[in-house]
C-alpha cells in the first residue's frame, strides 16, 4: 500500500477517500481527457458569405449523409439582388465594374426573364436524366417528381420565382440542382445583363438542403447536446423515408 | 571459513533451490528514457504528491522540459519550502494545483529570488491580497526579476500617462500585463490612437474600465469598432462610456442590433426617448434582452435569426 497521506484533499477525487492501492496513473490529472475525437462530417457546402441550411452528420449519420447526396435532391435558396452596379465576383462586396441605370426595369420584365431561365434549365434537367419524355415510364417518374439526374451534372435549376420586388432591390427563390453558391451569383449577374442593366448579388439564404428546412435548423443558441440529439431524433423518420423512396 | 571477506560471493549462474527462486522479486526496469510522466509517477514521491495537489501532469508534461525538472526534485527538500512559500504569498490552497500546472518552472526557482521579488512587490505598496491575487491570476509573474518588473510598471505608466495609482490599480486587474508580450500592447495602443481616433485621455478612460483592450486581437478590435461606430453610428465619447462593448462578440452586437432596426428600436442616443445603452445592448443575457429591451419573445428572435 503506497499510503500518500497528505494534509490537502486533491481536487479530482471526494475528501475521505482512502488512497488508492496500487498505481494512481489512471486518474485523468495524469492521462488526460478520455475522448478526444468525435466523427463528424458536413453535407452540401455554404461558402462564406452565403447563410442558412448546413446539415451535418454524427458517426453512422455520416454514412446516410453520403446515401443522401446520392439520391440528388434539390436545395432551395432565397437570393437577394440589387440593380445598378456590377461587380467582379457578383456579389455586393466586391469591386465595381459598372454603374447603369434600372428605373426602365419592372416585376413583368423581370418575371419574363426568370421563365426563360426556367425552360432552357427544365431542358437540361431532361438531357441529364437520361429520360425520353414520350416513353409512359417518364410520364410516371414525373408524377412522382423524381425526374433527377442521378449522375453528374452541371448546375440544374428547377424553379425560379419573385419574390419580392421594390426597385433597385429583388428577391428570388430558386429550387436547385449540383448548384454553388457563387453559381446563384452569377445568375442574379446575368438577370441584370439580360433586363439591360447590371446586378448584384446581396444575400444568398437556403432555406431547404434535401429533406432539411429551416424550421429543422438549430441556431446558435441551441447548439447544446440536448437540442442536437432532439434534432437528430426529429428528422430520422424523414431521412429513412427518402432514402427508401430513391433506392426503391 | 573464519572470516566474512574470505567467503566467495555466489556466482549468478549457480543453481538454486525453487524456494530461493521464488522468493527474488523482480520489477521491470524504469525506463531511461520515456515522452510521458506516466512511466515514472508510481515511483516518484515528488510527482505522486503534485498528484494529489490537483496538478494535471498531463497538461505540464507538455511543457518544455517541465517534466524533467519534476523528476529531478525531491519533495522534502526542495518543493515543499516552495509550496509553503506560496501559501505565504496567498494563493489558495485549492489553487496551488491549477497554479502548478500552468507554472511548474517555480518549483525550480531560488527561494531567496522569489521573497526579493515579492518583497519589492510590496515596497511599491501592493496590499499582500492584492499580491496575491495577482500570482494568483499570472502565474509567471513571479519567474521575472525585478528589474523587468520595474520597467514594466514603468512602461505602463509612462505609455498611458497615468497616475502611480491608476497604474497600480490596472495591473492589479489585469496582472497578465506584467508577464506577456509588450509589442502587442503598443500596437494596440497606436490602433486606439491612430486608426480608431480616440483621443489620450479617452484612451485612458477605456483602459482603466477595459484592461483587456490592451491583449485583445488588433483584427477583432478594428472590426468591432467599424460595425460599431460606421454601421450604428455609436460616435466616440459613447464608446469611451461603454467600453465594455468592446469585449463582447462582434456576432452578438450585430444580431442584437439587427433585431432592434428590425423591430424599429434601435435607438443608441440618450438625448431621444427609448434609449437604449449599449451596456444593456451587449451584457444581458438573451431571454432578458429580448423582453426587456427589445419586447419580443426569445421565440420571434430565433426565427428572425433564422432569415440572417
């Protein structure tokens, strides 16, 4: 019995324990802290400037957050745009390119643009389906809404609409496809050019990754163990629904 | 036989009974040479009774040549005159673990060296709690000499032009001042003055309310201040006021503030009504400011966070 019979109790262990036989190197103040990695992976990427939807993935979530990209589900974002000026990244803090005017510009003009952008995408989506649209099996994927390209692809959009219109500022909601980021940019970029004017973009939110919304976000105020494993628990059925409808 | 010296020692290749065998007791060898304290604690007084201080010795085997300098005292005779010295000084009895952790090196240290220093501490008119809430809280504090200690106060004084008191009072604060790096400090000093515009006797003021202005990032600072004083519009004698602000997470004050512009409250100026300071801005808790200053629920927050 090594009897280390010292006037101060130790911090770690409960005064009037008697001191242990043998070795004391097990207790923590002399190995350090059990655990020191936990697994994690992040799903579909959010640049820095962008906010919103960031889904993440605990030890086996891992694996169903790579089954999940499989299945290529649409993300949905809200973009923010402002005309007047261009710039070269697109967005509104980059450097100015040009200045234009834009009072000629109205909600129909630009509703007009987005339906454009609309069909020539919708036709992608089709070619990168590897689907004959005459064929009945089409008809019915379609029904379904599960006309994907199940491969790569370039960037798809599959909906496109205004939601907010008070000169110079704008905002859409996109529904998207193998998208970045700085792609819905470049878009709001190209809006500008096709009204005869310039754009930039000034906010670019997802509101929805797949399966995950914004009501299933958790803010920065509950990111605490409790309302990270509610959270998981609340989105499981959902995720096995999904999985199971693609692979079926 | 007739004499001791004349009886041969046994040879270690004799034979021997099974009893006699089984009798030997044989450790394995402590090893020479080993990365951790983990090998040598079982047969270490010294380091079994740090143990039982409440020292982390993995955090201080880590440390440069930490571990070493542990092993080669002994506890009798030179670690325990340190750690009554120290009691002297004031650092608590539960402390003296965390203390040791972060400074293992003092347990090397002079005795002599040590009550000189302390001792000029105390020439200067320190209190002895304030004394020893200051090792308490810079835990080298005591490893310097006390020259550098003097030019320190010095520069301090000097730098900030305050009184012998006011100078007393911030290092008794913030005692870290005495021990890190003194470039770092300068910078900051000229980021208040030059790029921030704040003028010397507001410089001051913020200081003497704010020690912790002096360590803190000089990225953080510019940027705290541009959100601030460009985007609010806070102008500077505010801030001299409240600089504490300056503390806080620039992610905080921007969503607050965001919340309140939203909301239509964001008024930061005490000559309108409604006014909101920015000390009830940055240092309520979240449930109370949303209640109390933004009168809205946690519930209408966390959803117009959600839309940032």
């Amino acid at each position: 019995q090594r009897g280390l019979a010292l006037g101060t109790p130790a911090t770690g262990g409960s005064p009037g324990q008697a001191p242990r036989t043998g070795s004391i190197t097990v207790s923590v103040a002399v190995r350090g802290p059990r655990f020191r990695k936990l697994k994690i992976g992040a799903g579909h990427r959010l640049d820095v400037k962008a906010s919103g939807v960031f889904v993440l993935g605990i030890g086996h979530g891992n694996k169903l957050l790579t089954d999940l990209y499989n299945c290529h589900l649409t993300k949905v974002y809200t973009v923010g745009g402002l005309f007047g000026k261009a710039t070269d990244d697109f967005s509104d803090t980059g450097n100015l390119v040009e200045k234009t005017t834009f009072d000629h510009i109205t909600r129909e003009k630009l509703e007009r643009i987005l339906a454009v952008i609309q069909g020539t995408n919708q036709k992608a989506l089709l070619m990168y389906s590897n689907i004959d649209m005459k064929t009945q099996e089409a008809y019915e994927l379609a029904v379904k809404g599960l006309i994907r390209p199940m491969g790569k692809s370039p960037p798809i959009i599959t909906a496109i609409r205004c939601l907010q219109f008070a000169l110079p500022e704008f905002q859409l909601e996109i529904h998207c496809l193998h998208e970045t980021q700085q792609y819905l940019r470049k878009v709001v970029h190209e809006i500008g050019l096709e009204l005869k004017s310039s754009a930039v973009c000034t906010q670019v939110r997802r509101t929805r990754d797949g399966v995950f919304t914004v009501d299933d976000a958790l803010p920065r105020t509950q990111w605490n163990l409790r309302s990270i494993q509610e959270a998981i628990r609340n989105c499981q059925l959902k995720v096995e629904t999904e999985l199971e409808k693609t692979l079926a | 036989f007739s004499d001791w010296d004349d009886i041969p020692p046994s040879s270690a290749l004799e034979v021997i009974s099974e009893e006699e065998a089984v009798q030997i007791i044989a450790e394995p060898l402590l090893p020479i040479q080993s990365s951790t304290l983990r090998d040598y604690v079982d047969h270490s007084e010294t380091l079994a009774k740090l143990v039982h201080l409440g020292v982390d010795l993995s955090q201080v085997e880590k440390r440069q040549k930490a571990g070493q300098l542990l092993l080669t005292l002994d506890f009798e005779k030179d670690v325990k005159k340190i750690l009554l010295f120290l009691k002297d000084v004031g650092v608590e009895d539960n402390q003296l673990g965390p203390f040791l952790t972060k400074n293992p090196y003092i347990l090397g240290e002079d005795l002599e060296a040590l009550e000189t220093r302390v001792a000029y501490l105390k020439s200067k008119k320190f209190g002895k709690s304030e004394i020893a809430q200051m090792v308490s809280r810079a835990p080298y504090l005591l490893l310097f000499s006390v020259e550098r200690l003097d030019n320190r106060l010095g520069f301090f004084k000097n730098e900030l032009g305050l009184s012998v008191k006011k100078t007393k009072d911030l290092v008794i604060r913030l005692p870290r001042l005495l021990t890190g790096k003194i470039e770092p400090v300068k910078e900051n000093l000229q980021v208040c003055q030059i790029e921030l515009g704040f003028q010397r006797n507001e410089i001051q003021q913020i200081v003497c309310k704010t020690p912790k202005i002096l360590t803190a990032s000089k990225k953080r600072l510019k940027q705290t201040f541009d959100y601030l004083h460009n985007i609010m519009g806070i102008p500077h004698h505010m801030l001299t006021r409240f600089p504490q602000v300056f503390n806080s997470k620039l992610l905080r004050i921007r969503e607050r503030h965001m919340f309140l512009a939203f909301l239509g409250r964001a008024q930061y100026d005490p000559a309108q009504p409604s006014y909101i300071s920015l000390d009830q801005l940055v240092s309520l808790p979240d449930e109370v400011f949303c209640t109390e200053i933004a009168k809205a629920s946690m519930q209408d927050f966390e959803n117009f966070l959600k839309t940032l």
